[in-house]
C-alpha cells in the first residue's frame, strides 16, 4: 500500500474522532448532578482529546519516519476508540433517557451509580489506554524534529534511550492489563446477572470489556512498532558508524539534515 495513502487514512480519522469525542464530552457535562464515575470519564475523553489534537499536528515526513506499521496501527487504535466513544453515546443517551434538563431522575441516577459501573470502569480504562498510546505516537514523531536541533550524540542517545525506556514500560502495562481484562471477560461471560440486573446489562458491559481488549491489542501493536523503531535508532546511535540516526529500515526515508559537519539523523524506512 502507498504510504501517503496509509498516512491520509490516520489524518482522515482524527477528525471525525475528535468530533465524537467533544460530542459525549458535552452530553457528559451537561449532566448536572453526574456521579464520581461519570465526571472522571469526562476527564479521560478530554485528555483523548488532546492526544488527537496532538496526532493531527503530525506532519507527513513524521509519519514517513514512523513507518508503515506504526501509521496503520495508530489507524487502528484511533478507530477503536471512535467505535466506542459512538456506542457509548447511544448507551448514554438510554441510561439517561428519563432525565431532562440535565437532571438525572431517580432511576436513571441509580442505572447510572450501580448497573453501568463495570461499563463505565472500562470505557475509562480504555480511554486511558488510548491516550498514553496517542501520547507516545506524537511524542516520538516529534522526535523527529528535535534531532534536526540537537548539538551533541550524547544527547540525541538520552533522548532515544528516554523514549525507549517509556516504550517498554507502556508494553509491559499493556500486557499486564491486558490479562486483567482476559479474565475479567471470562468472568462476564460465565457470570449470571446479579440481582435487579437485566440481561441486556449484562451484554453491555461485557460489549464494552470485549471492545477494551481489542483496544489494548491494537494498542500493543503500536508500542511494539514504536520500540522496534527506537531500537534501531539507538542501535545506530550506538555502533561504529558514528553518530548516524536512522528512524525506520532498509535505509530509505526523509533525509533531515546534517548538523556541524558530524551529525546525520535520517528517518524512515522501505516495506
């Protein structure tokens, strides 16, 4: 696949995310009196928010020093949470539908403060999950632009070695909760409802868990892209070929610049 066409294809979902984004930010806050759960939700799709703002800012030759794989990953994570910021609207505009004029009535206050917890819980979760993983796509593309300015080796392999010290971590969390979330579906789906709660409670949540989990797969998949392109950077950072730079593989990307005669990052890579 054409690499402008994969790059076009993340910067053509931002957008319409984001709308969805600011949309159920806005039905959230328009409930007045909201439990705990639902206002730290609110918080968690502010932050997405300004992860996907961060994503659009990307420019096409940081995208090109990503890489194919990263770029059609982040596609995908950025999907994933488009679909769930849409099904949870349409579950939100249900939970409240006897409340008007932002007042949660009795019932929907009481669907709201104990049925909707576990789906609530999730959607937060993943939401965080998306965020860190946005948050790290932009902030390595940035990277990009920071070594056209940097002065010494030393520091362009401080900054690697931070990035890929984040990387890491972020993998290691993801498979840990990755795992919570594995056996707390299991759970769901052998589960009886509890008492008061419906059937289509329950499919809601485990819906929801179910969406978490491919969230986080997707999002694995970004972080281990991203590692192998920081890898390679340090690795060449690193080796006897001096203080060459190279974001990508096969030796192909945007050449940006040579610094004082004895610095050369290059970024990108070949399918």
């Amino acid at each position: 696949m054409d690499p402008l066409s994969i790059t076009a294809g993340v910067v053509g979902i931002v957008a319409p995310t984001l709308h969805c984004v600011r949309l159920l930010v806005k039905d959230l806050q328009n409930i007045a009196d909201a439990p705990d759960a639902v206002t730290a939700l609110t918080n968690d799709l502010q932050s997405v928010g300004l992860a996907l703002a961060a994503i659009q800012a990307i420019t096409d030759p940081q995208w090109k020093s990503l890489g194919e794989a990263v770029t059609a990953q982040s596609k995908a994570s950025i999907t994933c949470c488009q679909t769930s910021c849409k099904r949870f609207k349409t579950s939100l505009d249900c939970w409240t539908r006897h409340s008007t004029d932002g007042t949660l009535s009795w019932r929907d206050r009481a669907t709201l403060g104990v049925f909707r917890q576990g789906h609530i819980k999730s959607m937060s979760e993943q939401l965080q999950n998306c965020n860190i993983t946005l948050t790290s796509v932009a902030s390595i593309a940035t990277l990009h632009s920071s070594l056209q300015q940097t002065q010494a080796a030393e520091e362009i392999k401080t900054m690697i070695l931070t990035k890929e010290t984040a990387v890491n971590d972020a993998i290691v969390a993801t498979y840990d909760l990755s795992a919570e979330i594995s056996a707390q579906l299991e759970a769901l789906i052998l589960a009886e409802p509890d008492e008061d709660e419906t059937d289509a409670d329950q499919t809601s949540v485990t819906k929801q868990v179910a969406m978490e989990k491919k969230a986080l797969g997707e999002s694995l998949k970004v972080f281990e892209g991203l590692l192998l392109v920081i890898q390679t950077a340090a690795a060449n950072a690193q080796a006897g070929q001096g203080p060459i730079v190279t974001f990508g593989s096969h030796n192909r990307g945007q050449q940006v610049g040579i610094n004082s005669g004895t610095i050369s990052a290059t970024f990108g890579g070949r399918g």
